[in-house]
C-alpha cells in the first residue's frame, strides 16, 4: 500500500559552531543531555541510532563531521506505517557566532506529518538552543 508523504523543511540557528552542533547531534552522551533522554548513537556511515529513550530509530547514511548528517528516520508509535522509513538531512554551517541548521525531512507519513513540523522545534531546536545557552 502506498501512502501520502510530505517533506518538512526548517532553520534554526544555534550558538554554537558547526562542529559543537555536530557532536551534540552524534554524541550518544551530548545527546541525551540535550534531550534528557537516552540516546545509542553509532559513530559510522551503515551504523544504526536511536533517541528518545527508543522512540527514533534509524541508520546512518553520510556522516561529514562539522558539515552534514543524513539518516534514515522511523518514529516508534501507532500512525506510523510499518515498514516505512523517512530520511533527515542536518546541514550545518557557520552563521556569525553560531550555525545555521538547514533541515529536510522526506518522506514523512500525512498523516501526522503536523505533529513533527512542531515536534522539530520542540524537541530539538529549542533544547540545542539551551543546551548550548548553558555551557
């Protein structure tokens, strides 16, 4: 059965460089911190991840550290198809003091695309933002 995707797109801008972004995002450690949740995060191209406490799953697919991250991407709840995975895109660059966060998420199921548009921000975006607002 085929379903309805859509795509996400989002910047967000936070102050820290390229490569702290990077870390935050990849580190298993910085990553729970960031979230409060647990996150297993493998470090190579082929390696799996997952992230708030098992809700996200996925594999890595490029990896150039300070500059971009590609994964697939699977949320472990009802409406999501089973099988089906999205793919996420981070590509970082610096922007005065801090980076620029150039998002695209494929591929996300209609039906609750909406919840992720907000789920972004929510959950990533802001919390970056404080995590690196602290240190």
């Amino acid at each position: 059965m085929k379903i309805k995707t859509t795509s996400i797109k989002q910047t967000a801008t936070i102050p820290a460089t390229p490569k702290q972004v990077y870390d935050a995002l990849m580190d298993s450690e910085k990553h729970s911190d960031f979230t409060g949740t647990k996150a297993v995060i493998g470090k190579k191209v082929g390696t799996y991840y997952s992230a708030y406490d098992g809700y996200i799953v996925g594999k890595n697919l490029e990896l150039v550290p300070g500059k971009k991250i590609v994964q697939t991407w699977i949320a472990l709840e009802d409406k999501w198809p089973e099988g089906h995975e999205s793919k996420i895109t981070f590509k970082l660059s610096e922007k005065g003091k801090g980076t620029l966060i150039t998002f695209l998420h494929e591929d996300v199921p209609q039906v609750i695309a909406k919840n992720f548009v907000s789920g972004w921000k929510d959950y990533y975006w802001n919390p970056l933002k404080q995590y690196f607002k602290m240190k």
